[in-house]
C-alpha cells in the first residue's frame, strides 16, 4: 500500500490584502513547521519522495520541517484575493471578513466553476491540474509527503470523496496549518485515511499555536 501524506503550510502573513503580501510564513508559521518536523522524526517518519509547490510559504514549511523536497507548480494555491476581487466587480459581493467568510467562499466557487469570474486561472484548470498531480502521486508501494495549501487539499478531497462545491469549502473551512492528511493508496486508489491532523499540536502548552490563518 503507498500513502500521500499531505501537509498545509505554517501560519503565513494574515494581515495581507494580497496574494503577494500573504505569501511568506509569520514567526508562528516557522515554528509550526519546525514543531512538525520534530514529531515526524520523533515517530520514524521517512519518505521515498518530497514534494512542494512553488510558493515561498511552501518553500519555508518544507524547509523547517527540515527536508529537502522537489517543486512542483501543480500544489500552488489558488489565488483567493483576485476570485474574491473579480467576485466583488462582477456580482458587488462585499469582500470577506473573519465572520463572513464561511459564507464568501461557497459564493466565490460557484461563481467561479460557472466561469462568471476567473481570478488568477480558470476553475477548470485548477481543477484538472489537481487531478493530474494526484494520479501522478498515487504510486503503489512509495511514501509521498506533498506541502502544499488548504485549497489544494479542499479539492484533492473533493476528487476523492466526490464532494460538491459547498461541502468541498466546508472542508477547507476548519484546515488547520500545518496539518496532517493522509490518502492511502490500493492499487492506484487513493482512499482518504486521515484528516486535519495536528498531533504536533496537541501538548496544552502549544495551543497558541494552533491557527487556520
């Protein structure tokens, strides 16, 4: 059996407007790294394969965690900035807040599946590049860590559950950084085996360190 084990970037600059001011870790994301790669030495853990987008605050988890890993533009994270701009423009949405946001990102990918907004890259192309990398990484028999964003993961878990657009963000709503989730791999199956999972985190000393964004 292989297994894909997934893993969201560390906490990165929440105060941003932008995708280019968001992207790189905050001192608590460095951590939170660091923390992660901890445990997985801690447990044994060893990888046939590394994999992370191109993205700084991929490239700053996977190198706290401390491992060298292979690029790979297909884990980029979709640009939520420009949708949530394009959905603004084109439908007058409000652009999100902390409390509104549960309800923004439904709206965001409706509007942009049915291609009424394209943000950065057309949905289709979000979605089938997300699918081309996961056949490519469900290799029987090989262990595969893959640092990538919530997104990604969102829709990873929508092309192996079937999940529709609603409950694909509902999803992605809770996904804690640098959490931890697992696919395993029958044949060229991959089956979701674990989700969400932050047991670098658990100690009650760590608990400030437990962030979604």
């Amino acid at each position: 059996m292989g297994e894909i084990i997934l893993v969201r970037h560390g906490q990165a600059n929440s105060h941003a407007t932008n995708e280019a001011d968001y992207d790189r870790l905050s001192p608590l994301g460095h951590r939170q790294a660091a923390c992660l790669g901890d445990w997985m030495r801690e447990h044994g853990y060893a990888f046939d394969h590394v994999l992370s987008g191109t993205l700084r605050r991929h490239r700053e988890t996977v190198a706290g965690m401390g491992f060298d890993a292979e690029e790979d533009a297909r884990l980029n994270e979709l640009d939520y900035y420009k949708l949530s701009d394009d959905l603004h423009r084109v439908k007058g949405e409000p652009h999100p807040t902390g409390d509104t946001f549960g309800d923004h990102m439904p709206k965001v990918f409706a509007a942009w599946a049915a291609a009424e907004i394209e943000g950065a890259e057309p949905y289709a192309a979000f979605e089938a590049r997300i699918g081309e990398m996961l056949t490519e990484a469900a290799v029987p028999g090989r262990r595969l860590l893959a640092v990538t964003s919530g997104g990604v993961i969102g829709m990873v878990l929508r092309h192996v559950l079937g999940l529709d657009l609603l409950r694909m963000s509902q999803v992605m709503l809770p996904i804690w950084n640098t959490s931890i989730h697992r696919l395993h791999v029958r044949g060229d199956e991959p089956m979701l085996a674990g989700y969400n999972g932050i047991p670098h985190l658990e100690r009650p000393d760590l608990a400030d360190y437990r962030t979604y964004y």
